[in-house]
C-alpha cells in the first residue's frame, strides 16, 4: 500500500502514539506578521517541541516498531543536528543504544544536544565530497562493523509516518480558531522530504484541501527539479547556505514516491530572505528560529514581492530552533529591517 492512501485511522493512531512523548506546540497569528506577508498566517512552532524541532515525532515512531534484537544491539544514523537529537532523546525513552555521525562543521549546539541525551557521537572528516555522503559511508561502516541497525535521517516509511503526525496536530488546532475553514497553503521546509511527506500523508488521509508546498534553499532545489523532471534528482556541487538541515542531496525515495502525487510545488528561498524571517518571528511572536526553520517563513513573507500565489489563509511550519544565542543575535544583527 502506498503510503500516501495511509487510512486516516492510521494516521490518527501514529498520532497518539507520538503525542505520548511529544509536546504540542502551538499554532500562533499575529496581526504584524500578516501585515508583513499579505496575507493571513497561521505559525506552528515546532521549534518549540523537545529537542527544538519535528524531528523526535518520526525518530521515535521509528525505534517504537525496531525488532527486539535491533533494539538490544542499538541503532546508528548520521544527521547534522537535529534527528541526532531527535534520535538520542527517542532512544533514551525507548532505552535503544544510540550512535550518531555528524559533519566536522555542525553546530556545537546540536553536538551537546545530541551527546546530553546520552548518544554517542562520531565526526566525519570532510574529503571534496557532499557532506552528506561522506557522513552516510561512515555511518554504514559502523553499522556493518557493531552490527546495528542503520536509520537513514528521512528515507523511510516509519519516520515519514511519525512526521505525520505534526499534520494531524495542525488539522485538529485549525477547528480550535473561530475561523475554523482550512487553510489555503501549507509551506514546509524541505531537506530530504521527510516531514513535507509525513505532513502530505496527514493531509490526504483527514480528506483536506489544502496545497502542500515545499521550501528549499537557494543552491538546494533538488526537490523542485525532481518534481519537474518526474524523478530524484541530484545537487551537483555544494552551495553556500545558512539552512545547514536543508542541505540533502537528493530528495529521498520515500518521501518523494509521497511528494511526486501530493506536492502542488517546491519554491527556493535566499539567505537574506530567511534572515529577514528570524528578525520577524522574534520580534513579533518571540520565536527564536534556526535558518532552516525559518525558511518557510521567509518563503510566506516574500510571497508578495515575489508574485507568489499562496491564497490568503496560509500556515507556516517553523521546524526548528536550534541555534546558539550568539549566532542567532549575529544573523538577526545583520538581517534586513522590515
């Protein structure tokens, strides 16, 4: 069965089980905000859940269905920050031994994070390839070598079903508002695709009409190519970006069998766009945003100089928010004023 005709009972049955060790963030407006973008703005912090982003939902999910034996042996991945701290709280609840492989360059927030839950943590060195490689060759090494279980950081089935759980958590909030009708859009940050499809999953399965929109990063639009050319594509060379968790190389497989038939599109957002989006969430609903969590953020709030056509009613995911203070004081320092 596809994934993308997950039963809505399904569906609701992930979401209980995430919701037992999650927290439920909240979904936020603000007048100022939809002043800025044009348009009606709902905000899901989910920088705000445990570890500060989505991430725990499908890691959990994940090791709850590990055979007894993997669960015993322990698990191995690689991940630039925040599945790593996803993960390690996960297999701290579950008791599942937990290692993970980090690029040299990743936050040292997200390294003390990931090791304060009690994970082991091994550093690759870089060598000219996509650091995204070189983390997955040596996180296989590992496995193939302490015989454990290797989770790949959004290509599955398990962690895509655990992400959709935040789309269900969005669908039965938006009956909360006085204004209960569905949004028009929902912008998601997209890396490898796994929380877009888990949302996607969410979404088809409670019958909502709302579009699904992807947001990547300037130099990452893997997933807009893909979805142009009818299959994954690759990003050729290394860009620059600030949104070190959007930096996958290709979309994975399992999202994008998902995001292939559920996707309305995939649009980019620049540096100085997803700057600007840290500087409006802190000063206006107090968010303290990453960059790849405030990507779309900055995607909604570029919609109206950009000519994008979202709707009116759109809703925001703000994934994560794991920064240091002083890097975050430094980029808002420096991010354009409204």
């Amino acid at each position: 069965m596809s994934l993308l005709n997950t039963p809505v009972a399904k569906t609701n049955e992930v979401f209980e089980t995430v919701r037992a060790i999650s927290r439920e963030t909240p979904l936020l407006t603000s007048a100022a905000l939809d002043d800025l973008a044009g348009l009606k703005l709902f905000v899901k912090a989910e920088s705000l859940q445990h570890t500060g982003s989505f991430k725990l939902r499908g890691a959990f999910y994940r090791l709850k269905n590990l055979a007894p034996a993997e669960r015993r042996n322990g698990v191995v991945a690689y991940s630039s920050g925040n599945f790593a701290q996803g993960l390690a709280r996960a297999g701290k609840i579950l008791g599942v031994p937990v290692t993970i492989v980090m690029p040299h360059d990743v936050p040292l927030t997200k390294v003390a994070g990931t090791r304060q839950y009690g994970a082991q943590v091994v550093f690759t060195k870089p060598d000219g390839r996509p650091r995204e490689v070189v983390a997955a060759e040596t996180a296989a090494n590992l496995a193939e070598s302490g015989q454990l279980a290797l989770l790949h950081p959004f290509d599955d089935e398990d962690l895509v079903l655990g992400h959709s759980s935040l789309g269900t958590e969005i669908l039965q909030q938006l009956k909360t508002f006085e204004d209960a009708r569905p949004l028009d859009t929902l912008l998601v940050p997209a890396g490898g695709g796994g929380l877009a499809a888990g949302i996607a999953v969410a979404l088809r399965a409670h019958g909502s009409t709302t579009r699904l929109i992807a947001v990547e990063p300037v130099g990452y639009d893997d997933l807009a190519r893909s979805l142009a050319a009818g299959e994954r594509q690759r990003n050729a060379n290394a860009s620059s970006t600030l949104c070190d968790g959007l930096q996958a190389v290709s979309p994975g497989a399992v999202p994008f069998s998902v995001l292939q038939q559920s996707l309305s599109g995939a649009i980019h957002v620049s540096d100085q766009e997803v700057t600007f989006a840290m500087r409006a969430a802190v000063e206006h609903i107090k968010l303290v945003l990453e960059p790849s969590g405030a990507s779309a953020l900055a995607a909604a709030l570029a919609a109206k100089t950009r000519g994008l056509e979202l709707g009116k009613r759109v809703g925001v995911v703000c994934s994560g928010g794991n920064i240091s203070a002083d890097y975050f004081a430094k980029l808002v320092a420096e991010a354009p004023r409204h």
